[in-house]
C-alpha cells in the first residue's frame, strides 16, 4: 500500500470545468449561430441550407466536443493527455475555466493511469 497514489479534487474540478466549458460553448453556438439560421427559414416555408454557415460552426463543434471529451477523460482519471488537450481547447473558450482546468491537470499528473 505505500505505492498507492493519494487520489485528490484536482481532476475532478478539472474535468468538471471543462464540460461546463464545451456546454456553455454549444449552448452559445446554437442560440445565436445554428439556431436563427435554421428556425427563420422553417417558419418562412423557404428553407436553404447554407454551406458557409457549416464551415463557421464546425471548429467550434469541434473545440467543445475536445472540452466535454477531455472532461470525462479527466474525471475518470484516464488518458493524460487527451484530459488536457480538452483543457487547453477549454482554454480558447469564453470563459477562464480553461486555464483553472490546466493548472489543476498539470499538479495532479501523476493521479491518471
């Protein structure tokens, strides 16, 4: 048992912040991105899908997909790597979260499998 590696908080707030990070990025990406795009032309009878409007979206879908992905990997206590990968790309995000979740990644390195 003197091997056994004290699991601490740091990676589960991380993991925590960076789901909340990459749902707060979806949530703003469909309210004013997809969302006006799509409903408009619905009610109008008149819809025409708009490739451009794919070629916006898709790194953002991307970049929060990688945060709620890493989140897990974090809380799990799995993959290193792809738990902060999540936190650098929650770190492009609008919020500060990103950053608190790579500080709290990198001091507990040494929890993950």
């Amino acid at each position: 048992m003197d091997g056994a590696i004290k699991k601490t908080w740091m990676p589960t707030v991380a993991g925590i912040l960076g789901i909340v990070t990459g749902s707060i990025i979806l949530s703003i990406l469909f309210l004013f991105g997809i969302g006006p795009n799509i409903i408009e032309p619905v009610k109008a009878e008149a819809f025409n899908f708009d490739l451009s409007l794919l070629f916006m979206v898709m790194p953002a879908i991307i970049i929060s997909s990688l945060d709620i992905i890493g989140g897990t990997f974090a809380i799990r206590r799995r993959r290193w790597r792809w738990a902060l990968a999540g936190s650098i790309s929650s770190a492009i995000g609008p919020t500060p979260l990103g950053i608190a979740a790579i500080v709290l990644l990198i001091l507990s390195r040494n929890e993950f499998k």
